[in-house]
C-alpha cells in the first residue's frame, strides 16, 4: 500500500533514488526493480546487513546498501532524481530534521523529487487508547511531537525557505495482519516495553483484551494512519515552474 501510494504521485521509472531510513529493505525491494539505481541507507548497521542479506539477486547490479544518515549525505551535489524518507524524517532528531531537509535538497537534481513517508497525525482510536494506558498521557506514541515538528519542518523548507513546491499530498490506511494476539501486542509495546512491563496486570489485561478485538477471519488486524508527502526541487527565490 505506501508503494502503490507513492507511485500514485511519482515515478521512480529509470531514475537514481536515495532512500533514506531503508531499515532491512522492507519497502526497498518493492519499488527497485523500477529504478536505474538505488541506494539505500539507514544508521543502524543490522538492519543495513539484514537487507543486504536478503536483497534478490535480480536487483544485484542497481542496488546498493550503505550505513548512514540524512543529516550527513556523502554523494556529491544533483546526484538523485528522488529522495525517498521512507518512515526517517519523523524519527530523526528534531534539530536535525532542517539538516536532513537541507542535504535532500543539495543531493537533489534539479526539478527532483522528495517524498515524505510518515505516520498521520490522525490515528486510529485503539492505537490512542493503547498509547494512554502505557504512557498515561494522551496521543498515540512517545513519537507524536516528532511527528508533528517533521510537518512542520516540511513547510518551513517548502514555504519559508523556498527549497520545494508542493506536488501532492495523501491519506491512507497501512494494514497490518498477525497470525496471534500476542506478536500484535510485541509490535504494539515494542518501543516502549520497559513502560509495558511495569503495568499491573489489570491495565494489562486491558490492553490484551483491546488487542484481541482485533481478531478476524485473516488474524489479528492492526491499522495505522500513513500520510505521503510529495515535493519538486526549486531554487531558493526563484518561481517554480
């Protein structure tokens, strides 16, 4: 789905594309084969090795995984025609958001394309209730203010410093199937298990039990919110096109 998304917007069609954020390749591998050469990186180093383990030898040639972050590209001036954040500028550090925005643009060929991945804003009612009786306070994640700057961090880059024009925006749903309740309630805690693990067990029966409402005919069905930004390469001053 964020694939089919993306292309809805943009082409990858024969292009060179910098992914930023790859993880092990999850989204790498369904777009690639499309492209004329994609590199693709991410800071931590297993997930860049879990890729490169398991990319398919038929995109061996265009392909190319490497350890690294945005806020600090190596590759020369105008060497993408697209740079893909693919779940990345939202969980960069604040301050570096702008950074990571600024070497996008550097990177960038002219009239190139930037494409924002990133949870909505507006999420699903459990995902908040969860997120509640973890964490005690509102919102859906310990993410949310993130979330929030690395919108604001797109406008600023596009309106203030006139590096993008906007070129299309959406909202869609990413489903997510687990075959038991409890592989959905790792994915659901694991990035705040130690806070899981000091609940009582009553709170967390409760969040088992919201948890397994979500059980269907094909498993256990979470949703989360996606929304996919897409951006065109300006100068500075200049009217876009």
């Amino acid at each position: 789905m964020e694939i089919r998304t993306a292309l809805k917007h943009a082409s990858f069609d024969d292009g060179d594309i910098l992914e930023i954020g790859c993880g092990d390749g999850r989204l790498t591998f369904k777009y690639a084969g499309k492209a004329r050469r994609v590199v693709a990186i991410d800071p931590i180093t297993d997930s860049i090795k879990t890729a490169k383990r398991g990319a398919p030898k038929s995109l061996a040639g265009k392909l190319e995984f490497r350890v690294g972050g945005g806020e600090r590209l190596t590759f020369p001036d105008s060497s993408f025609n697209t740079v893909f954040f693919t779940w990345s500028l939202c969980c960069t550090d604040i301050p570096s958001m702008g950074r990571a925005l600024d070497e996008a643009w550097r990177v960038l060929k002219r009239g190139g394309t930037l494409i924002n991945l990133q949870p909505s804003l507006h999420q699903p009612f459990g995902r908040g209730v969860i997120s509640y009786l973890i964490q005690k306070k509102f919102g859906t994640s310990v993410d949310d203010e993130r979330y929030a700057e690395s919108r604001r961090a797109l406008k600023y880059a596009s309106l203030v410093a006139e590096k993008f024009f906007p070129i299309a925006e959406e909202e869609f749903t990413v489903n997510t199937y687990f075959d038991t309740v409890d592989e959905a309630l790792d994915d659901f805690t694991r990035d705040r298990k130690e806070q899981y693990d000091r609940l009582d067990p009553k709170t967390k029966g409760r969040i088992r039990n919201i948890v397994n409402s979500m059980t269907g005919e094909n498993g256990v069905l979470t949703q989360e919110n996606a929304v996919l930004t897409v951006l065109s390469k300006t100068s500075p001053g200049l009217p876009s096109k």
